[in-house]
C-alpha cells in the first residue's frame, strides 16, 4: 500500500481478517467484478466488510438485506430517509448529515433521498439481496 491518499468514493477498501485493509481502486458494480471479489475475498467469510463513500443522490428503486451481519450507515451529507422493515412494519430513520444507523443482519432496507449528499457504508456483503421496491 502506498503512503498516498485515495478517494473513497471510487477506490472503496475491504477489511478482513486479521484487521487486514485492501483498496479496491478499480471496483465496479458488473456482476463479473462482483463475483471476482467475492472468490477473491472469500477467506474472510461474514468477517468480510466492504467499506465506501456513495453518492445519495435519488431514491432507491430496491431493497437490499445482508445475512452476514449488521451494516453500518454514516451519512455525510444532504437529508434521507432509511426504510427497514422490522417484524412486518416499516421503520422510517431520519438521516442527516454526521448522523449513523446500524441495519441488523438480515433486515430489509431501502432509501428515500430528500437532499442529495453522500453516505459512508461499512456493509458485509457476503450473500447480499436485492428486491424490487
């Protein structure tokens, strides 16, 4: 690793094992990059955590769980709304800037954006799902 700085909106970083830290300058978000990180990062099992910076920019048109374990959400700017189901209901967080939530493992979420901004993720992706919204 370099003694230089990085952009974590696009070289996002998976922790692993041994509290060991490995950017991932050229991620992307195509299924055959996905499927090589998960073989690549497949040692780590559910103590696997990708960390980012995304954007937050228009509201989620899915809804995403990780049966791994709990997701950390920072947001850093602009105004959301987080959506988890729990038990059958919807359980609405106000999010603004400096503000975190954890996602329990395995809850149901999604985003309603209120104000464009950013929102720092600390996700264990290991058999993450998706559903239309």
């Amino acid at each position: 690793m370099s003694d230089d700085a990085f952009d974590l909106n696009c070289t996002y970083v998976h922790l692993g094992l041994q509290s060991t830290a490995v950017p991932l300058p050229d991620f992307r978000w195509a299924p055959d990059y996905l499927a090589q990180y998960a073989d690549e990062h497949s040692v780590d099992g559910e103590e696997g955590r990708l960390v980012m910076i995304g954007a937050s920019d228009s509201t989620w048109t899915s809804w995403e769980r990780h049966p791994a374990g709990e997701e950390v959400v920072v947001h850093l700017s602009g105004r959301a709304t987080l959506i988890r189901e729990v038990d059958g209901q919807e359980v609405r967080v106000e999010m603004r800037a400096g503000q975190a939530t954890i996602n329990p493992r395995g809850a149901w979420h999604t985003v309603d954006v209120h104000e464009p901004g950013q929102a720092l993720f600390i996700t264990p992706g290991l058999g993450t799902e998706h559903r239309p919204r």
